[in-house]
C-alpha cells in the first residue's frame, strides 16, 4: 500500500511539473515582439525573416497564431538576436547606442500590402541581405566599399580612437562593430 501511495504521489508531481512547464512549439523560438504602436507580447516566433520578411508568432499559451510582416513591427528580440524592422525590411541588431550597427536579414521590396482592397507595394530599404548599415537619427546610411571612408572621416570624426580603429578594418566592413562600440562609449568631455 505504501509503494503504490508513494508512486501516485510521485507521477502526480510530475503530471503538475508537466502542467507548469512552458512548451515551446515545434519549429518556433521564444521571443518577444514590439507592434508598431509600441506595445510588446511575449510568446513564440517561427522566422520567416530572411524568406518573406515576416515572423510568424504565436502568444504563450499556445493560441492566437498571427503573421506579422515586417512592417507591422518595429522589432523582434529571442535569446539568440534581437532584429529591428526598418520600412518592412528587418535588420539584425550588432551593437546599440548613439549609432547602431545592423546588418540587413531580409528584402521587403515588391511585397504587396493591402489597404482596403487596394494593393500598396512596399520600396523596402537599400541594399541587399547580408549588407551593414548604420542606423542614428531615423536614418539608415549603407556601408560598404565606396561609402565607408565617408563614413569613418564624417560620423566618427569627433572620435580619435573609433577613427583609429575604423581604419584598420582593410576592408572588412564587419569589423567596424568595433570602432562603432568605442564611438557609442566616448562621452564627451
């Protein structure tokens, strides 16, 4: 009697553990989105990003399924990337402060939307996927080979050690994350 007392006791536990414990759908990631109005829900997203331009989310307890395009959005956050929506397009977050470093995930351009019945097709952002941009003051400036010299001797100007460090990149437009983190760390004095 004790050995079935103890055994009932035990997979009740584990019944209320298995009860208590969030699952995570399959193919999905635990994530939080930020709406375009502000507000920010917590749940699960399947990412379309790169695909569609698109995340597909589903709150916490499991219900209320929603595709959010890119411009429905203003940003994703999961324990691996956090990803910022610029006119559709979404754009993996590097570093953040006075200038941000992204790199672009996705392509919007040609995307219908609909307003009533009327079809309204997105422009997206300039660029292609894989491109780093800089992003300050609601401006998105593309980085690469013709515009990073412009970018080093006009954005990071007033910054000697971000300019010194900018200038040993040889062309791998990755690593100016780093002189953009001394740039987002220099106060001025």
């Amino acid at each position: 009697m004790k050995l079935k007392a103890t055994f009932l006791a035990v997979a009740l536990g584990f019944s209320i553990a298995a009860v208590n414990a969030q699952s995570i759908p399959e193919g999905y990631t635990k994530a939080t989105i930020t709406l375009a109005n502000g507000s920010t829900q917590a749940g699960f997203i399947k990412d379309n990003i790169k695909r569609s331009a698109s995340v597909t989310f589903v709150d916490e307890s499991g219900n209320n399924k929603k595709v959010y395009e890119g411009s429905e959005i203003n940003g994703v956050k999961t324990d691996a990337a956090t990803f910022t929506c610029i006119n559709g397009d979404f754009f993996k977050t590097i570093c953040t402060g006075k200038l941000c470093f992204i790199q672009k995930s996705s392509n919007a351009a040609g995307k219908a939307s609909y307003n009533g019945t009327e079809a309204v097709f997105n422009n997206g952002t300039e660029g292609k996927i894989g491109d780093y941009f800089i992003y300050a003051d609601k401006k998105l400036k593309l980085l690469n080979k013709k515009t990073v010299a412009a970018f080093i001797s006009t954005d990071l100007a007033n910054c000697t050690a971000a300019v010194e460090k900018a200038k040993t990149i040889n062309g791998d437009i990755a690593k100016l994350q780093e002189a953009v983190d001394i740039y987002n760390n220099y106060t001025v004095k």
